[in-house]
C-alpha cells in the first residue's frame, strides 16, 4: 500500500525568517533527495510562516505530523529516507 505524504519546508524571506536560515536552500536539497529516492519532487512544498521561525528553518511531514527545527541541509537526506522509506522519526 502507498502512503502518500508531503514534506513542507518553510521559505519564508525576512530577517530572522526561516528563509533568511537556509529555508530555500532546504527546499531544493529536499527536492533533490526525494528525487534521488525516485519520487517526484512535487512531493515537496513550499510553507508559510506558522510562526515558528526562531526555531527555524523549519520543516513538517505530512501526514505524520512531524516538526523539525533547526534543520541543516545535512539533515535533509536523513529525514527523507526515513520518513519516505523507513517511516521512522529522526531526532535533529
Ligand atoms: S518564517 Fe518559518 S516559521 Fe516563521
């Protein structure tokens, strides 16, 4: 059975936004990542403020309802093995 899920990454622009943090850089390493895996980077999207931005960039798995915080593009690869083929929460 497939589930589908989403990955939204906020990207917003602004001093002290999750933008300004490395939130675009994010969005397209998170893109490439899940392309690698063979998914469709459509996948992942774009986000708005949700006004968590001093713990960001922030990044959050639909339908899982997982946040992450702070996270660097280290991460990224990380979190979508494990979410899109493990199903598993990684600690950041
Ligand atoms: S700018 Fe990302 S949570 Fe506010």
């Amino acid at each position: 059975m497939e589930v589908f899920r989403q990955i939204f990454v906020c990207t917003t622009p602004g001093k002290g936004r999750c933008g300004a943090k490395g939130g675009s850089e994010l969005i397209d390493k998170f893109r490439e990542e899940v392309s690698r895996l063979g998914l469709s980077p459509s996948l992942v999207l774009r986000n708005a403020c949700t006004r968590r931005h001093e713990e960001g960039p922030v990044v959050f798995v639909f339908p899982d309802d997982v946040w992450y915080t702070s996270v660097a593009l280290d991460d990224v690869p990380h979190i979508v093995e494990r979410h899109l083929a493990c199903w598993t929460v990684v600690e950041t």
